[in-house]
C-alpha cells in the first residue's frame, strides 16, 4: 500500500496507516458494542460517547493532509 511514497515519508505514511485502523477498529468494536447492548443505558451511553470522540477524531486526519510536490 505504500509503494507510491517517497523513501523520506515512509514512516509517516505508516503512522497515518496504522492510525486510520486504528481509528477503524474502534468504530467497528463501537458499533458492533451499541448492537449488543442496546438495553444497558450506561454502557450504551460510554460507546455513544466513543463513537463520538471517533468520529470528531475524522476531520483530524484528514485535515492534516498535504499537497503532494510536483514530480
């Protein structure tokens, strides 16, 4: 996946690969959480309150992008 980035932005390419499945996999264990218990008030409310924080944490990612250099 990584093939099209520079040698120098290597390890900055994989930080940000590593952080949106990291991002992903919180979303999925969220929301297959909320599934499963819809009828616990608390619990339900924690993972209401993770997936908020997940999805605020969205715009973060993908506003620090910068543009590519002319090659």
């Amino acid at each position: 996946m990584l093939n099209g980035v520079p040698a120098e932005h290597a390890g900055a390419a994989g930080g940000v690969l590593e952080t949106a499945a990291q991002l992903g996999m919180s979303l999925g264990v969220t929301v297959l959480g909320l599934i499963f218990a819809a009828g616990r008030s608390a619990f339900g409310a924690a993972l209401l309150g993770n997936l908020g924080l997940a999805v605020a944490a969205l715009p973060l990612l993908y506003g620090r992008r910068q543009p590519r250099p002319a090659m």
